[in-house]
C-alpha cells in the first residue's frame, strides 16, 4: 500500500507541475493587461483636465451652465397655440366696409349685432395667431408662470379702436406668476382671463366660429389683479380674487377694486360654475356695476356636449339702474371621430332706463333697450390630427331700439341679419 500512494504521489506531482507553471503565466499576463488598462485611465484623466483648464481660461464654464439652464426651463414649460383664417359674408349685403363697426361690442345702429370679430363683409380675414407658453403651480414645483401672446383680427376687436380695423394688433390676454401654497392654495398675479362665461376669445375652445351676445355684451375679457383659487378631490373649486376694475384697467382708474369670484363643482360628465363681478365705483360715486352668470356643461357620451349660459347685468348710474339679462344655450353631436355638428340658440333683453348701458370700444356712451334673439349652426370636420375646417350660418335679429346693420350701402337699415363663414384653424 506503500508503495502504492507514492506511485500515485508522483504521478500527480507530474501533472501538477506543469500546470502550476502555466497558471503563473495567465496571472502574469493578467497583470500586465491591468497595468496597461490603468495607464490609459490616468491618460484620459489627464486629458480631461487639461479640457477643463482650456474651458476655464476660455471662460465657456458660465456658457455651458446656461444652456443646462435653457435646457431645464424648455423641459419644465408648455409650448402650444394656433393659426386660425376665416371668411365671412353678409347677405345684407352692405356695401360700406367693417359692417362691424370698430367697437368691441355693438355699434348701435351701426353694424351687425354680435359679430365684431368677423365684421368684414365679403372678406377674407387673418384671425389669430396665438401663442402659449405656461408652468403650472405644482406640489413638486410650486412656482408657475403663464403667458399668450395673439397677433391679427381678434386683438383688433379686443382692443376696440378704429385705427386698428386693418387686423394688425397685438393682444396679451394673460402674463402672470402663480404659487401654490403648502396648503393647495394656488395665487395668481398679474394680468389672466376672466372666471365668468363658457365662450371664450381663442378659436378652437368654441364649438361656434362666432361669439354670442352674452359673451360680447355682457361678460369681461381679462383682468389685472390677484387670484386666489383652489381645486378639491370632491370635485368642488373657487376662485377669488381683487381687480383693477371690469377690463384690464392699467393703472386704476378709481380708488375701488372690482372683486371676482367663482364657485362649482364638476366630474367627468358634468359642471356646473357660479361666477360673479362686482366695483362699487365705475365711473364715480355711486356708480357700481355687477355680473351674475351661470355656466353647465353636459357630457353624457364622448361624442355629445350641452352647454348654457345665463348673465345679468345691472350697472347704477345717476340713480337710475340699466339692466339686462342673456340667456345661451348650445351643443355639439359628433357624427364621426373626425366630423360634428354644433348649434346655439340665444336671447337677450336689455332696459336701459333712459342711459347709456355700457361704452364700447372707442369709448362711446351706447344704450341698448329691447330684445335680441340669433341661432347659430356650425359644421366641424379635423382634415388632420391638427387641422380643423369649420363652416357656419349665423341669423340674428334686433327689436325696438337695438343696434342694426347697413343694407345695400344706403341710409335704410334692417332689423335682421344673415351671415355665412367658414374657418380654418391649426392647432400645435
């Protein structure tokens, strides 16, 4: 047995050996591998700072902090907006141009009742090109900023001035910095859209090309001020705020702030707004002016949506107390995913007592006392994604002392009027 264990003791030592000798090889040339790979890590560190000492004495350190900066803000902001063209006809057929008149509102006797961003008869038109840029206030990131920036006939109307009929204005419907408080809180500073109403000025927000009478004669556009507003799990939300007064009224012009508020409450298939507006000094002492409006909206299905809106309006001047009530009511069906029919109806009364009820665009005392009715219908088809084509027909008719529009060019006036247009608009 001996004998056999150191037969096979030498055996083994045979066979180890040779093998011990090459694995001392492997490592050595392991090492050597290693040592290399280190050698070029401390080259490439040394090149690297060399390239930092050549980007110091450049002084580009501050330029490439920047462009991380530029590169943060254009990740954290919203770009969007719209083109939008038109054309419009009035078988009135006025032949006197801006059948409108220049005002933001009616020009009593003078033009067509509720069509003052489309005044132009037989007349291609360049409407808005709006452009958004906007943060919003968020528990992660509590600072926010919003800002629009319109260009074309739609700032020419919301600015109201007759030197402007050639549709080459610039509006700021907002500019504003918001805070959202630790509480949910957000406030708002700045100039921003008004709380009261369903339409609006932007284009594609509207199911109709055209606005109504309770948007052009009774509701605010923007304001400057400061707004305090809230949004609730339940579904409920409010917003209050102070302003400059009824417009974007820069500086004050009187010692009183108009207060705006609103309060709803919504789902995914309803919602419904109280809003409201209110100075206790328009144009002096004892001069105070108020809005009520109401706003719902229906959407039982994805292809079905239900809209009213009603306003009353009563402004105190010289003891007498101007009033007017509207009432619009609109829809839209969606036949296809691509194509959908819209319709409004809308009435409006007015009791001017005797004095002017509101000043319009250029700044003219108007009185407004009657009734006003129109139907609306508008047919939408998306040519692409982004691409909207609109056509609508619009009849409206004034009675007893309401404003009225031109007819053949001469000194007669109708007391209804009729109009076709149609509407382009891309969205981005």
């Amino acid at each position: 047995m001996i004998k056999a264990l150191v037969a096979a003791s030498a055996g083994f030592a045979m066979f180890a050996l040779p093998a011990a000798a090459e694995y001392q090889d492997d490592m050595r040339e392991m090492r050597e591998m290693v040592l290399k790979l280190q050698d070029q890590v401390q080259a490439q560190q040394e090149q690297i700072d060399d390239q930092k000492g050549v980007i110091q004495e450049a002084g580009l350190e501050d330029e490439r902090g920047s462009d991380s900066l530029l590169s943060s803000f254009l990740e954290s902001t919203d770009f969007s907006g719209w083109i939008a063209a038109s054309y419009f006809y009035n078988f009135n057929n006025p032949r006197k141009p801006n059948s409108g008149g220049p005002g933001t509102f009616y020009e009593s006797g003078n033009g067509p009742f509720s069509n003052p961003f489309h005044r132009d008869h037989n007349s291609f038109q360049f409407d808005e090109a709006w452009f958004v840029v906007d943060r919003s206030a968020t528990e992660e990131s509590p600072a926010g900023y919003h800002f629009e920036i319109v260009y074309g006939a739609t700032a020419s109307a919301i600015q109201g001035s007759s030197a402007h009929l050639q549709g080459n204005d610039f509006w700021i419907p907002s500019a504003n910095v918001s805070y959202m408080a630790p509480w949910e809180q957000t406030v708002t500073a700045g100039k921003f859209a008004t709380t009261i109403g369903y339409e609006v000025a932007g284009a594609p927000s509207n199911v109709n090309i055209t606005r109504g009478f309770t948007y052009n004669l009774f509701q605010p556009i923007d304001h400057v001020g400061v707004l305090v507003s809230q949004d609730f799990d339940s579904g409920f939300t409010y917003t209050l705020g102070a302003v400059n007064g009824f417009g974007p009224q820069q500086p004050d012009s009187n010692i009183e702030k108009g207060m705006l508020w609103q309060i709803g409450w919504g789902n995914d298939t309803s919602t419904i707004l109280f809003n409201g507006f209110y100075t206790d000094d328009v144009e002096g002492d004892g001069r105070d002016k108020y809005v009520l409006d109401l706003v719902t909206e229906l959407t039982p299905t994805d292809n079905l949506l239900f809209w009213l809106n009603f306003d009353y309006m009563n402004t105190n001047q010289d003891n007498k107390n101007p009033w007017g009530v509207g009432l619009a009511v609109g829809g839209r069906v969606g036949i296809t995913d691509d194509l959908g029919i819209g319709s409004r109806v809308e009435f409006a009364h007015f009791d001017d007592k005797g004095v002017a009820f509101y000043v319009d665009g250029n700044g003219n005392a108007r009185n407004l006392d009657g009734d006003l009715w129109s139907f609306t219908g508008t047919i939408d088809y998306a040519l692409t994604d982004n691409l909207t084509w609109k056509i609508e027909g619009k009849y409206e008719k004034g009675r007893s002392g309401m404003g009225q529009s031109y007819k053949d060019g001469d000194a007669g006036v109708s007391g209804d009027a009729t109009f076709l247009g149609t509407q382009l608009y891309y969205e981005f």
